[in-house]
C-alpha cells in the first residue's frame, strides 16, 4: 500500500525568538526539517507533502523539490494544517503519515515500524504514543479499562489526574483517509482557541472506527524542539549518535561529547580525532588520519594517512595520502595538498595546488599559485596574486627553493630547481636552475647613531 507523509512545517515558533522559521534552525549543521524528510523517505513514503505558512517561502526554498508544497495561510492549528492538504490528497487511498517538521531525531525505521503496525491493525488511526518521565507540555494518552485508546488531552486542557499519565502523544500519526471526513467538524473549544488534530481522533473513536496506539521504546527520538534549549539537548543527541557510529567503525574519538561531527561526514577506520575538532558538511576522512585538537574541517577530502594539527581550518580543500597541514594553517576552497605535501604553521593557502613533498612552512600565503614537487617555500614568502582588478597565476616548477621572505608578483613562473635570493620581490620569469635575487644593494653609514644622536 502506498505511503504519504504530510509534515506540518507551519508554525512561528515563538519561544525561539528569531525571525527564521523554525523548522529551519540548524541541528548538528542541517535545517531541523531536513532530518524529518530524510525519516520518511527512509520509512517509505513514496510521496511526501511539506504543510508550510510562516515563512513559507524560505520552507519552500530548503524543500526544494523533496516534497510538494502546500500551505497554511493562517496557522491555527495541527487539524487545520493537516486539512489544507486535503484537496492535495484527493482520491489518495494509501495510508497519511502525519509528524510535525521539529521533530529532527526520529528515526526513519521506528516511522517504518509504526507504519507497518498501522497496516496490521487495518486501523482508521494510529497514533504513536511513548512514556516520558516528564510528560509536561505533552497531550496525554487517556485508555479505558481494556487498554483501549479512549481521547488525547493536551497538557492545558488534562485535569490534574490526567497530567499525572506518562503515556504522551509524540504528534505523529498514521491515517486512512477517513480522516479528512471528520477533519471539517473539528472545533476550536480549547485554551489556545486552535483546531487540535487530536480532536481528529476523538471524532474517528466517535464514528465507531478503530484507532490503535504504538509505543515508541526510546523517548529520546519524539523530542520537539520549541526553545533554544530543546534545540541544544537535539544537537546534542545527534552528535552522539554519529560519534557511536564512527566508534563502531573503528574511529577514535578521544572525548566524543568535546568533538563536533556533522551527520554528512565520513571517517575511515583508524582515524584519531581529538577533542574540540570540527568535522561538517560533507566532509570525508580517509583511513589512518590524526586530526586535531582545535581543528575544524568543511567540506574537506582528506586521503589515507593525513595529519591535521591543531588549529587548522580546512574549508573545501582536498589532502592526499600522507599529507600535513599545520599547526594553525588555513586551507580555503580549491587547495590541493598533493601526497607528502606540508603546510605549516600560519600559512593560508587559497585556490592552488602544492606538489608532492613540497613544503611551505610556515607563515606564508599562498593564492592562486600551483608549486611542483620537491618544492621548498621559504618562512614569509607572498604569491602577490591579485593586481585591484584580476587574479594572477604563480607557478613554482619541480625542486625551486624558495628564500625566506620573498614577494613573488604575479604572473610569475620561476623554473624547475630555481633559487630565490632571500628577501627578494621577484617580478619577472626565473629559468630553470638559475638564482634570482631582487633587493636592493646594502648601505652602512659609520657613526650614523652617534650623530644622530648630537
């Protein structure tokens, strides 16, 4: 049977303070909502419908083409989001997976799981219930005698002995499409004045159709995130998760709760990562690398072997095996350290390429330069790449040694096994095994201080 998923990525979220929608505040690097797509795809929804409002524009934006669009132009409620999707969801026989966008930690089997108990029971409903031991904020499930689901209460409307029930509602469900019959005949008769999709399933009880409960085992998964502090407790948990993960597959992780890896991620076996290291976006790791302390790395692919020191910032360069950058280096977009290459301390390379076993350092920079093997790029050396206007190419040929302190004005090719004077600003072609020096000649002026000083 086919499987929809309507996520209900309306709301304001007001207790965030912030004019992002909530659903797109970040978690371990993502947008909250893009770990609910991810889920029901997982699960099996073959179709999936994003319920926007506020912000709607943006949603749709970060949506992209992941799932139909439709919207809540007033947002007053879970049963009057789920009810603008109704006309989407004409002659629609399958089964409506229902979950709201802040929920970034289910996972895509216990939604599959809950699905397929859903199928069993051949119920009009489904709601997917846990225990907490703090249920506050939560809509309590209420069952009579027989264990049978009798109504859901939300917290601000339960009486006090209702508020005493751990057993919650987790907001997602599973329905036949029944339930956009009694969706219209849902009532506002509540403190917050809304149309509680809860209210949906008293109604199907109410028709004499079966509504069934699945408990979720781990609380953990149906968190929502309301504040910035349920936002940090989500970030958190999914760090963990993908620290236990890599542990599993023979990383080290030396202090996982101190080390920050996005869920993109991938680390080879025998990797070592120390703590305050910062692995994002779609950053990829090979076998054997140490990496840190200090560190952070986007969208970087490291080889086998490579050793990042602490302090250095990586950011969509690439290392091959056996590579070293650091301490304190920065690597930007378009830098590829070839094998055996080494980059230093305070050198920042941009857009170039360092040869095998090349090294530069320290305290260099290095912009739109491609320097050969065996190259040796003295303390201080500047590629002078940009002229106010344009970008200009550097190339360093095969074993050049480089003097300390050198300014090489782009365009600018010094030859294969060339030497470079120190201190020299060099602004012309160096063939092949020549030495270039540019500097002026030095002067000592006898007794300069002592007059100076009269």
């Amino acid at each position: 049977m086919e499987l929809t998923a309507v996520i209900l990525a309306a709301g304001k979220g007001t207790r965030m303070k912030s004019r992002l929608p909530k659903v797109l505040h970040k978690v371990a690097g993502r947008p909250m909502l893009d770990f609910v797509l991810e889920a029901v795809e997982q699960a099996g929804a073959s179709r999936i419908i994003a319920v926007v409002g506020h912000g709607g524009e943006e949603v749709a934006t970060a949506v992209g083409n992941r799932a139909e669009i439709v919207w809540q132009r007033e947002q007053l409620g879970t049963g009057h989001a789920l009810l603008q999707a109704r006309e989407a969801l004409a002659g629609h026989e399958g089964d409506i997976l229902v979950l709201p966008g802040d929920v970034p930690l289910v996972r895509g089997e216990t939604l599959r799981s809950f699905w397929q108990a859903h199928r069993q029971k051949g119920a009009a409903a489904t709601v997917l219930t846990t225990e907490l031991e703090d249920p506050t904020g939560y809509g309590r499930i209420v069952r009579d005698a027989e264990g049978r689901l009798r109504r859901i209460v939300e917290h601000k409307d339960a009486t006090p002995a209702e508020r005493e029930i751990k057993e919650v509602n987790t907001g997602i469900y599973c329905f036949r499409p029944v339930v956009f019959q009694v969706l219209p005949k849902i009532r506002p008769d509540n403190v917050q004045k809304e149309y509680y999709l809860t209210d949906a399933v008293d109604l199907l009880l109410q028709e004499g159709l079966e509504v069934a409960c699945f408990k979720g085992e781990n609380p953990e998964e149906f968190l929502g995130i309301n504040d910035r502090r349920q936002l940090a407790e989500a970030e958190g948990i999914i760090r963990r998760r993908v620290a236990e993960k890599l542990m599993e597959a023979g990383v080290t992780i030396l202090a996982p709760a101190l080390t920050f890896i996005d869920p993109g991620v991938q680390v080879g076996a025998d990797t070592i990562i120390y703590p305050f290291t910062f692995l994002e976006g779609e950053t990829t790791v090979g076998e054997g690398c140490v990496i840190g302390p200090w560190s952070r790395l986007k969208d970087a692919v490291l080889g086998r072997e490579v050793v990042i020191e602490g302090g250095t910032v990586v950011i969509g360069a690439r290392l091959e095996d056996g590579a070293k950058a650091g301490p304190f280096a920065y690597l930007r977009p378009g830098t590829v350290l070839r094998s055996g290459a080494r980059v230093g301390t305070f050198v920042e390379v941009k857009n170039s390429v360092v040869g095998p076993e090349s090294k530069v350092p320290h305290l260099s920079y290095i912009g739109d330069a491609e320097i050969g093997a065996k190259v040796n790029v003295g303390a201080g050396t500047i590629t002078c790449n940009y002229d106010g206007e344009r970008k200009w190419p550097t190339v360093i040929e095969d074993f050049a040694f480089i003097g300390s302190n050198t300014n090489l004005v782009a365009p600018v090719r010094v030859g294969r096994g060339a030497y470079i004077g120190a201190g020299s600003t060099i602004t012309k072609d160096v063939p092949p095994e020549a030495l270039g020096i540019a500097r002026s000649r030095q002067v000592n002026i006898p007794d300069w201080v002592k007059r100076k000083r009269r």
